[in-house]
C-alpha cells in the first residue's frame, strides 16, 4: 500500500521528503572501502609456437567485437562546469542590517559581517543585543535594509570561516536509546567551546561599540520584524 495518500490526484498526503523519511532507506546504508582494482593492460606478450610463427609478439588483452550494433549508444556527456559561490547582491555589503525570513531566528534583524567562500553570509546580531549569535544564511532568505552599521576599523578574526561552523562527527556503536539515557540519567548536554565563546565576546565586543554611536539602533536591532494584514513586502521600502 502506497505510504502517501493521494488526497486529489496529482497531490499525496506527504512531501517526497516526508515519504522518504517513512521509508527509512537511509539507515540501512553501509559504508566499506571497496580494494583497489588493479588496470589491466591494453596487450601483453605471447610466445606463438609453430615452424613459420615462431616468436614473440604483443596480443591485446580485449578484442574488439566482431560486429557493430545496430542501434547507435548514446555515450554519457562529461560535464565541465564547476560550482561558483554565488554572487554578493549589491544592496548587501559590510555592516547592512539584514531581516531574517527563515530558520530560528526568523524575524530577527541582524549585521552582515563578511560573505565565506561558500557563499553564505556571515552574520551576528549581536548575540548580547537580540540574542543571534555568529550565523551562517543563505542570502536568499534575508530582506537588506538601507540601516547601515558603521564597521571601519573593525577586523573579523580569520578563524572565522565555514570550517568554524562544522560539526564533530562522532560515531558510536550505541543505539539513540543507550547515548541518551547513562544509568537511568539523562545525558549530560555538551558545553560549548569556551574558544567559540571568546571569539562571540570578541566580535560583539566592535559592534556593539559601533552600534552605541548611532541613537536608537540597538532599540531597532532588538526589534523583531513582521507583516500585518493588509501589508505586502513587495510594497514596502526596507
């Protein structure tokens, strides 16, 4: 039986990635390091035996068929694009305030810090400010306003980049039961990096001063963003 039910036809109760989520497909994948195969070569010497064919002589390793198909195979075209991080908008540069449109911090307005190499913006907002830490977003989800924070002097430490927002993989054979319950007691939540910290403290420390020599932009930045009814953003001057 068909796991999405179709409500009308052409529409299923579930998204594709509800069905595959059902479907569990993910869980039974197994990761191995296949050996290396080694090339065979294209001809290899061979003693041909036999009054007149005496000698050695180079044979190929795979014939070529004797006949040619009927039907012409379509060969697979190699493709010579690569990714490019896409390109900064225009109305977005250094010190924009930004208005969040998705994730937890939907609403929320934030400071664009610098673009990473790939391609999300960096932002903070400041964590002491609204609460929004040091974030990565996609810049298709955020609305640039003309509010602008001055950045001059300011210089954004190098760890900052997108190696600094990767996650540790630990892998572990207990199951998701036995890593959050140890004796009966709930397992202990991670700390966060006492590195992390410092860098957050660092970079709000240079906002929040540029920020206090403009009146009221803190107010404005503590703010949270949303539509009333009869309001469309196309209309709206940001």
């Amino acid at each position: 039986m068909a796991r999405s039910k179709e409500l009308v036809p052409g529409v299923g109760r579930f998204s594709r990635s509800q069905v595959a989520a059902k479907r569990g497909l993910y869980k039974g994948l197994k990761k191995s390091e296949k050996p290396a195969v080694e090339s065979t070569p294209e001809t290899i010497e061979k003693t041909i035996g036999g009054e007149k064919n005496g000698g050695q002589r180079l044979v190929p390793t795979s014939k070529a068929p004797r006949f040619y198909s009927a039907e012409d195979v379509r060969q697979p075209k190699k493709s010579r694009k690569t990714a490019k991080p896409p390109q900064l908008r225009t109305s977005i540069t250094p010190g924009t305030v930004l208005i969040l449109l998705a994730g937890r911090f939907r609403g929320k307005r934030v400071v664009f810090l610098k673009q990473l190499e790939s391609g999300l913006l960096l932002v903070s907002g400041p964590y002491k400010v609204n609460g929004v830490p040091l974030r990565r977003v996609n810049q298709a989800y955020v609305i640039a306003t003309s509010t602008k924070v001055e950045l001059e002097g300011i210089k954004l430490p190098e760890e900052l980049n997108d190696a600094y927002f990767a996650k540790p993989s630990s892998k572990g054979a207990k199951s998701a039961e036995e890593e959050f319950f140890e004796d009966g007691n709930p397992k202990e939540k991670e700390a966060f990096p006492s590195s992390k910290a410092a860098l957050q403290k660092e970079v709000d420390s240079n906002l929040i001063a540029a920020i206090k020599k403009t009146e009221n932009l803190g107010k404005y930045l503590r703010s949270t963003w949303g539509l009333s009814k009869g309001q469309y953003p196309h209309e709206m001057v940001f």
